[in-house]
C-alpha cells in the first residue's frame, strides 16, 4: 500500500461513506468496490469496517431522537440471522448471484417508486397484516447482503421507504440499523482473517476524515426538503440496483456461472 493513489481513492471512499452514514443514505455501497479496484475484495473489507465502526456511532448520536424503534426491533433480529446465514454459507453461495437477484428486484422497487411519486404512498399506520414478518425477512435480507457483497441498503430500502417516515426518522432508522449488523459482522471478518497490522494502521489514518464527513453529511441532509430527499432515495436505489445487475452479470461471465465466496 505504497502507491500514492491508492490513499486518495481511500478518502474519496471515507468521504463517501461518511456522506452516507450522516444522511445519504445508500450511497456508502460505493466505497468498498471504489477501494477493491485499487486493492483486492478482502483487503477493502477489512480496511473498511473498522472506518464503519468509527462513524457508526457519530451518526448514531447524531440520529439518536430520530428514528422508529418499532421497525429495529422487527429488522435487527433478522438482520443477525442474515450475518450468521451469510457467514455459514460464505463458501458456497455466489457472489454474483446475489447481486444479480437483488439489483433485478432493486431496480423494479425503484421504478415502481418514481411511478408512484406523484401520490402519497401508505404510512406505517397502513402496515400490512404481514408486515413484521416482511420487516423480519427485510432485515435478515439487508444483514445477509451486507456481509455477502456489502449490498445491505436495497432491503431496508424496500421496506422502509413506504413506511411514509419522516426524512430524518428515516435516515436515523437507518444509521441505528446498520450500526448494528456491522457490530454483528465484526466477528465473521476477524474469524475470516480480514483484519491485520497494515489494515488497520491505514484505516486509522481515516478516522478524523470519517468522523468530520458523518457530521457533514448530517449538516448537509438537512438543506434537502422531504420531497427531493425522498427522489435522491430511489435514485440511488436506481443506480445501485443497475450497478449490481452489470456487476453481477460480469462476474458469472468470468467465472463461467459458477464458483463460491471467499469471504462473508
């Protein structure tokens, strides 16, 4: 880790995430493929969770008056069942399947959203007769695709943004969520090897960096009315959703449709 560039594209990932971590939420995906271009998959891992871990509870005390505990206390347990299912399955499910199915459900969610802006969708009042199950099943989903391919927000996104939650009790259910399941992934990536000296002496150098873009992106989430917040959503729902559909479909092309995990 020598090359000059590698530490630029470091910042522009923390920077990123913490952009992410502070409001935006989803767009924080970005930041461990940015560091695997320059770096390989399992090194990106284990120099990123530490930084999450680090912004995880300046968001969280930032978001701490704002956020839906009825819907945490349905999703984190499915999300630690989603960690566990990840980290048995580690070498025998297929990264690029997973992104292919959930890009393909992502982008139909996002569509059926920006068709539906015009008119308001059903609160959280107007749940389903289902609907803890569907958030338990949501959260196991986010927790499994976070450890899988670092894919969490699509469905939380998909469960969440119907709810017709306030801009800043929905980025605050958010924060409080995904700071746990990356508390509940930090055993499965010590267990897999993904931390050692040189990892984490550079992720340390990211940690004021971390800290200051999660206030930023707090301070900056809050100059975004709840109409344009809620469009900025579902367009990075979009994106994502297309990024691993073609992630996807050029992973099994290279491997032939077939081949396992290297890590959870």
């Amino acid at each position: 880790m020598t090359d000059p560039v590698f530490y630029v594209v470091m910042a522009i990932a923390v920077i990123i995430l913490g952009l992410s971590k502070g409001g935006f939420a989803g767009i924080g995906m970005a930041s461990t493929p940015l560091v695997a271009a320059f770096t390989d998959p399992l090194t990106a891992a284990g120099l990123m969770l530490p930084i999450m871990l680090i912004q995880d509870p300046v968001a969280v005390f930032l978001y701490r008056r704002s956020f839906c505990p009825r819907l945490l206390r349905v999703m984190i347990p499915g999300g630690l069942i989603g960690v566990l299912a990840a980290y048995v399955l580690a070498t025998s499910v297929p990264e690029w399947g997973v992104k292919v199915v959930l890009g393909a459900v992502s982008v139909i969610f996002a569509g059926w959203q920006l068709l539906g802006l015009v008119r308001r969708l059903p609160g959280a009042a107007s749940a389903p007769r289902y609907d803890r199950l569907l958030g338990g099943l949501a959260g196991a989903a986010s927790g499994f695709t976070s450890a899988i391919a670092h894919a969490g927000p699509p469905p939380f996104q998909i469960y969440v943004m119907p709810k017709g939650l306030r801009k800043e009790v929905y980025v605050g259910t958010s924060v409080i969520f995904f700071a746990a399941v990356n508390l509940m992934k930090l055993p499965s990536f010590a267990a897999l090897g993904l931390f050692n000296r040189e990892t984490l002496a550079v992720s340390a150098l990211y940690l004021p960096l971390a800290v200051a873009s999660s206030w930023a992106g707090a301070r900056l989430v809050r100059h975004v009315d709840a109409d344009r917040f809620r469009l900025i959503i579902t367009l990075i729902l979009l994106a994502i959703g297309c990024i691993l559909l073609l992630q996807g479909v050029a992973e099994a092309g290279l491997r032939g449709g077939h081949g396992s995990l290297d890590r959870a």
